[in-house]
C-alpha cells in the first residue's frame, strides 16, 4: 500500500511536473513578442558625384559626401574604391556582371567641402570601371554611381580627359 502511494504522488509530480514545462514555454517560448525596432544607427550615407579626370596614364577620382558623417561613423570609416578591368581587345559583353576589386582604401577625415580624391594608375588598352562606397563599422554604404574610361594606346602624352 505504501509503494502504491508512493507510485501515485510521483506519477503526480511528473504530471505536475510536465504541465508545469509545457505552460512555460508556451507561455516564454518563441514568436513574435512586439513589433521590430529599427536600428538606432543611422543609415550609411551614399557617396554621390563620383567623377574623374585622365593626365597620361593617371586617373584622379573624385567625389562627395552629401553631409557629414556623425562621430560614431566617423570613427573608423574609409572609402573602398573599386575597379573593375577588361582589355579594349575583348569583345563586349552586354548583360555580363563586373567583377569589381578593391584597389584602394581611402580613410574618411572630415572636410568643410566633404571633397575627397585619390589618383590611380592606368596601363593602356583597357576599360576601367570605377565605383567607390563608404564603409564604417555600422556597414557599407550603397555603391556611388560608376565611371567607365577606355584607356586608348594612342592617347597622346600630356593630354587631360574628363568625362
């Protein structure tokens, strides 16, 4: 009689036990607890009018910042500067994807005019494609605009190009 009780106050606690889990995670368990926060970070800013000009076999890069980046941002933000490469010699291939690497690192300081450059060398017989972007610890910022320069062997010295 004594097991028998016994048997029946721990089947109870095990059921005791069992309904007790199951209501605590229904009830902490997971799904949707509220609506999402947006980030309290701003967003990172597009670099805008990217432009250049050609002097022998040298391109400067040019471009702007709509406005200045707050101290967050700024911290250990740069600007990565992509090229992509092809010889003039190749044929063209309308719908094909560039590839695009980072050649340079451009680190962000603060300007009145938020102007910034950087010059890259050119070899001739090949089309450049250029885009630069602001990353900062918070992420990258979107793609700016991008600049193609055909880069003819019979480009005489001394001679400026600008789009």
């Amino acid at each position: 009689m004594i097991d028998n009780k016994r048997t029946r106050i721990c089947s109870k606690m095990i059921v005791l036990s069992g309904l007790f889990l199951l209501l605590s995670v229904s009830y902490f368990g997971c799904g949707v607890k509220g609506p999402p926060v947006p980030s309290r970070q701003p967003p990172v800013p597009a670099v805008a009018d990217l432009a250049y000009a050609v002097t022998d076999q040298t391109v400067t890069l040019t471009w702007r910042l709509p406005g200045a980046l707050s101290a967050k941002q700024a911290k250990n933000a740069a600007f990565g500067v992509y090229r992509s490469r092809s010889a003039l010699a190749e044929p063209d291939c309308d719908g094909c994807p560039l590839v695009f690497e980072k050649v340079a690192t451009v680190p962000y300081v603060h300007t009145q005019s938020n102007r910034f450059s950087i010059d890259a060398p050119l070899e001739t017989g090949f089309r450049y494609v250029f885009k630069v972007r602001l990353e900062t610890d918070g992420g990258d910022g979107p793609d700016s605009n991008s600049v193609q320069i055909d880069h003819l062997p019979d480009m005489p010295s001394g001679v400026s190009e600008t789009p």
